[in-house]
C-alpha cells in the first residue's frame, strides 16, 4: 500500500517520510509547491527515492484531496503551519489547522483509507517553556 505523508518537507513530515522510505513504504507526499528547489533537493537524498511521488496540495482546498488520497492505504498527517512569529491574527494558525484536517479526513473517509495518523506539535501547548513539566496530559491544554 501507499502511505500519504501531509507536509513531507516539514521537520516532522520529512523524518516520518524517511523513516518510511527506510522501512520500504511507497510514499506520496504533499507539498505547498513543487517548485520549491531547496526543499526538494533534501528529499532527493532519502533512501529508496523511488518509491516517493510528490504532490501538491492546499490544506484550505477540498477540490484537491480526492486526487491526492486516491489510491491511499494509510495517511500520516503533519501538515500544518508553523511560523517564525505568532502571527497577530490566531486565525491565520488554527484555521489552516482545523480546516486542513478536516479536509484530509473527509477525504480519507470517503476513499476508506485503513488509518489515519495525526500529529501534532509542542508548539500547541501554552506556555511550552516557561512552565516545564517532562509530561502534558488534556489539562494543559489552552
């Protein structure tokens, strides 16, 4: 079967594909832009490259999915946006979070892929660094 990676060229998406591609997995991965040469050139250097197909996708865009999840057995989900500064408007993280997500599921449903696997990041905890604690449970939560 094929394993859907969301944001393969993220930290987190770009070690989940590797990972795969190690252990044998034919991969497809999305991408905000093909044409991105830096961050492509990295996924050029995993093992068994040729088992990786590449695709673009918009999170906020339901026409696309269908295309992307055709043929999926699994999905890993770690596409999501993570900038530089907290933006001003909290929208412009949680939106392209929540919308992109229910996108992929929707999607995932209606082509019965057999599992789905959502990530997440440190980052969605408050607060992170100034009040550590070696394990977070629903109460910290925002």
């Amino acid at each position: 079967g094929v394993v859907l990676i969301t944001g393969i060229t993220g930290f987190l998406g770009s070690q989940i594909c590797f990972q795969c591609l190690e252990e044998g997995w034919k991969v497809r991965g999305t991408v905000r832009s093909l044409k991105n040469e830096k961050k492509m050139k990295v996924l050029e250097q995993f093992p068994n490259v040729s088992n990786l197909e590449c695709v673009e996708a918009n999170l906020l865009d339901n026409s696309c999915w269908d295309k992307v999840i055709e043929g999926v057995s699994y999905i890993i989900h770690s596409a999501s946006p993570f900038p530089q500064a907290v933006p001003k408007n909290p929208d412009d993280l949680i939106k392209p979070a929540v919308e992109g997500t229910r996108c992929v599921l929707q999607a995932a449903s209606k082509h019965n892929v057999k599992g789905v696997v959502i990530t997440s990041s440190a980052a969605a905890v408050e607060d992170l660094f100034s009040n550590y604690k070696p394990k977070f449970d629903e109460n910290d939560w925002p």
